[in-house]
C-alpha cells in the first residue's frame, strides 16, 4: 500500500483565513456576529451576483431556514431529487412536511424536467420545489424554472456542491427565490463548517438572519414571538470564508483540470464514461464522478477497493433518498408517473447509483497522484 493517502476532497487552506481569524482574536469578535460575518455575507453575495446574504452555521441551517422563510408547514408536499444527500430533505421533515422524490434525467443526474411535470398531475399544489446541483453540474435551470412559474410554486436551490458554478452565464444558487450554500469540510471552499441562505429579497435574509438569532422581537428585554433558532455563523468562522473566498476561482480551476485530466486518460476505455458536466453552463467539477457500463463484468465495488487497497479515498454516488430506509413511506415520480406500482430500483438515480462511483477530485491532488489513482482504475479494466 502506498504510504501517501489521497484524499477524495479535503480542505485546502492558504493563509489568509489565519489572518481574517487573527484580527478576529485582536479585536475580541469572538461571538456569531461581528465584522467578518458581515463582511463574508456581503463578499459572498457579491461574488455570485446576487443582492443578500444571511451567513448561517451550516448548509442544512439554510435549507431549514429556506422552507421557513417560504412557510412549508406540516402536510405541505416540496418536491425534491431523488438522488442527493439527505441533508436536502431532513428538513422538509423537521417541519413535518411531506417530500415527493423526483428521479433524474441522464444528461445531468439533476431533476428530470418530465418527472418533475409528472409531480404536478399528481400532487397540483407542492409548497416549494427544490432543485440540487449535484456534484457542481447545473440542473436544467431554464425548464425546471418554467414549470415552476407555470404552477406558482417557488424554487429553492440547493447549491451546496455548486457555488461557483454557472448556468447561461449567471450563478447556481441564484435562480431560485432562495439558494443556499454549504462550507462543510469537504465542499469547494470551506470554513470547517458553515452555510449561506442568499435571495434577491431583502425580506428574506432579514427574516433568516431574525430567526438564526433566537427570534428575538426589537426589545430592550428579551420578547419573543416566534420560535427561534441558534443557526447564526460565527465571526472566527466568518474569517476562514473570506480567506477560502479568496481562492474559490483557483479552486474551480484545478477542479476542472482534475476532470479533464480524468477525462483524457479514460478516453480510450468505452466501459467508462464520466458524470455529465451541463452543456449550458460551467460547472465547478466538485467531484468527479465515473459511471460503468453496466455488464462489462467490472463493478464499482471493484475500483472502490482497488482504490482504497492502495490508500486511496473514493465513495460511491448518493444513494438515492427513495432507496433509504427512512423515507420508505415517501412516494416517488419518474418521468412515467407515480413508482408506485414498480420496482423502486427502475430509475435513472437508481442506476446511476448503482453503476457510478465518485473519484478523487483534491485540489492538491498532484500530476504523480492522478497518475496513481488512473493507473489503479485503467488495471481495474484490464489497460
Ligand atoms: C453538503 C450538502 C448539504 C449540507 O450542507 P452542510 O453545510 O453540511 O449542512 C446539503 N445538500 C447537499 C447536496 C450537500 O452536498
């Protein structure tokens, strides 16, 4: 086994965000609140193009919060993608609210736009739909947005493994009434933990900001009129994202190289293709992710231990959220309607499950260190 470990996405720091958390210490805004957060909010916003910003403790926090602020109740049905990370729908239950599992179309494992029109002949009146960007490749904004409006049902989106990534030219996360973002440790940039609830309404990350804080009412005691929450992001780790802010571009880039470079060296391999990257836009390649042609007699369990023998990090795709145990009681739309009479496994995310696994895709990954990893999986198919 190699002594080296190669990580599938870790953090990657620069320095900046020691000297962002220095003058945090200097200056005591050791509190969730305080100069970077503002400062992060209004860096962040700037940065995707959009008017506010509420910086939160994590990506789920926004998410909770985004349902709230759009008034999802108990019963409410939000329609959201099958194949994502369960952090996208364990909020929709926090509020007792009903998710609808939408499957995937195959040009960008996102939100099939057929299904999603298939959701609405069933259940008319959703309270939200909320779109991912899985692995940084855009959903089909442009559709998914039309059917939308057509049924008044406003957008969430979830782009937590897509911030930096565009579509037609314009940010993930930007689209909808609310996009969230995460900085957990292992997205794009990180902030060892972190989130952002941003929208183009003011009243909205005023609102998420107000209940990120408890829920206190403008009093010189302390008044309540609501339920409130502790969700607010601290100022130490306000300063690890304006340094992470910093090299956000440089991280794309390099995540980019790290698909093409992937990309070129299984070029000559047909049983191997990789996750779609969506022609209408310019994903950040958080990771990337390879499917296998299913019967060619190589499995992704296979390359997963192959790769893991040799000290390497890899995992496999999400497993799709109508496939958990937890949310058995939840239905399910493929673009033919309702799974409910068919087998749950004969799906686009089911099979993207089942044939896909997810690569290294580090910023630090070195030439030599890709050089290892495609090595092990070209042998893995007999190259
Ligand atoms: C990471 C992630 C989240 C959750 O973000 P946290 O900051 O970890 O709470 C939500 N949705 C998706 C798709 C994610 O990958």
């Amino acid at each position: 086994m190699a002594e080296k470990r190669i990580y599938l996405s870790s953090p990657t720091m620069h320095g900046e965000e020691q000297e962002f958390i220095k003058e945090a210490f200097d200056t005591n805004w050791v509190a969730p609140l305080g100069p970077n957060v503002n400062a992060f909010e209004k860096e962040l916003a700037d940065y995707v193009g959009i008017a506010h910003a509420s910086a939160l403790s994590a990506g789920t926090a926004a998410i909770h919060l985004a349902l709230k602020l759009l008034g999802v109740g108990e019963g409410d049905v939000v329609f959201v993608p099958s194949l994502t990370f369960s952090a996208t729908c364990n909020p929709i239950i926090y509020e007792k609210a009903v998710p609808v599992f939408i499957d995937s179309e195959e040009d960008t494992w996102n939100m099939d736009p057929a299904a999603l029109e298939a959701a609405f002949e069933k259940y008319p009146s959703p309270k939200a739909v909320m779109v991912v960007h899985l692995y940084g490749t855009p959903a089909r904004l442009d559709e998914i947005m039309e059917i939308c409006a057509s049924h008044n049902v406003p957008l969430i989106e979830d782009a937590a493994e897509s911030l930096g990534s565009t579509y037609k030219g314009k940010h993930t996360g930007t689209f909808g009434r609310i996009g969230i973002y995460s900085f957990n440790g292992n997205k794009i940039i990180t902030t060892s933990g972190g989130g952002m609830l941003v929208a183009n309404e003011e009243e909205f990350t005023k609102k998420a900001t107000f209940l990120a804080t408890q829920a206190r009412d403008p009093a010189r005691h302390y008044q309540h009129s609501q339920i409130g929450y502790n969700y607010r992001m601290s100022n130490i780790v306000a300063g690890v994202g304006r340094g992470q802010l910093l090299h956000l571009e440089e991280h794309k880039a390099l995540k980019k190289a790290i698909y093409r470079k992937y990309e070129e060296r299984f070029s000559d391999i047909p049983e191997i293709t990789l996750n779609p990257l969506n022609k209408d836009g310019d994903a950040n390649c958080w990771l990337t992710c390879m499917l296998i042609d299913p019967g060619c007699g190589v499995t992704p369990n296979q390359v997963m231990d192959a790769l893991e023998a040799d000290n390497i990090e890899c995992r496999p795709i999400w497993k799709p959220m109508h496939l958990q145990p937890v949310f058995e009681q939840c239905d399910f739309i493929t673009k033919d309607g309702s799974a409910e009479n068919k087998p749950s496994m004969d799906s686009v995310s089911a099979d993207i499950f089942e044939w896909g696994l997810c690569l290294p895709s580090d910023v630090k990954n070195t030439d030599e260190d890709m050089e290892r990893i495609i090595g092990i999986v070209r042998r893995c198919f007999g190259r």
